[in-house]
C-alpha cells in the first residue's frame, strides 16, 4: 500500500514537473522572440555618417521618405538585419537607415580653436580623416607633398538610385541586397 501511495505521489510531481518545464520553455521562446522589438525600441541613437537617407523598407533601392544629418538624434523602432526601423524626435520622419548609419554615443563635434559645437562639411571630412585643419596645415608645411584634392573630389560624388539600378542591371549583378 505504501508503494502504491509513494508511486502515485511521485507520478504527479512529474506531471507536475512536466507542465512547469513546458511552460517556462513556452516563455523562453516567447521572450526570445518578443525581447529583440522591446530591446530595440524606444532606445535613442544618433546619426554617424555626414547624410543618411531614411528609407521607405529596409532596401537601398526603396523610396527616399527623408534624409539625416551627422548627429542627428532618432528613436530606433525596430531592428532587422543590416537595417534599423527609426523616427526622428519630432516625429516627421519614419523610415529604415542601415545599421552602419547609427552609434549609440552621443556625438557632439567642438572645434577649440572656434569655441563651437558644430562642423561643417569640410571638419567632417577631416575628422573622418583623422586630423583637424591645424593638422593639415602642418602636413603642408613639413615639406612633403600631399594632395588630397583628389580624395575630396571623390567623396563629393554621389550617384542617384536610378542610374546604381542602371548599372546593377547592365551588369547583370544581382540587385545588392542578401537573399
């Protein structure tokens, strides 16, 4: 009678064991697949790039709904693949921008010798090379000869989605995105 009473107890701890192990894995999966939308949103980034254009889908190819600023603060909404859902703080604009285009730091541009929070195109440029204008000035002064017109005037080129999709197609390659 003993047996009896220790196995039917012990039956219903597993069964109960069984339910409870089901539905923690239940949660796992559901918090595997919920936890990456509300990690990602409400979480403010910035713009790293001098100009990103704010897409209307996750695609290089898609409609151009808008275009951010170095520094530009946004609220990511989601994350998906090498593309991340964004509004800006107002609200007027809403669109995908690569992941590439976003940094979690706050960045905030000061040139000392200006006492000045923000840059134009050209200390940008030289930020991005490594060096500000009184380092330059010093590069051209040292004797040596560097020229980086050229690198200038290969980064002011910029070509329209149309004519990439043009050349992608003529090239028979394949239209830039992933499978």
């Amino acid at each position: 009678m003993k047996f009896n009473t220790y196995y039917a107890v012990l039956c219903g701890i597993i069964l109960t064991m069984k339910s409870i192990i089901k539905r923690i894995l239940i949660l796992l999966v559901l918090g595997g697949i919920f936890m990456p939308v509300f990690a990602a949103g409400n979480k403010n980034q910035y713009i790293q790039v001098g100009s990103s254009p704010v897409k209307a889908s996750a695609s290089q190819f898609a409609k151009t709904v808008g275009t951010l600023k170095y520094g530009d603060e946004v609220i990511v909404v989601s994350v998906d693949n090498k593309w991340t859902n964004i509004k800006t703080l107002d609200g007027k604009i809403t669109g995908w921008v690569p992941n590439a285009s976003l940094t979690t730091k706050k960045l905030k541009i000061e040139v000392a010798s200006q006492k000045k929070t923000s840059a134009n195109a050209k200390e940008i440029a030289l930020a991005g090379k490594g060096w500000d204008a009184g380092f330059e000035q010093i590069l051209a002064t040292d004797g040596s000869s560097y020229d980086y017109n050229s690198v200038d005037a290969i980064e002011g080129f910029a070509e329209n989605d149309l004519s990439i999709i043009q050349f992608i197609k003529e090239g028979q390659l394949y239209m830039g995105e992933e499978k």
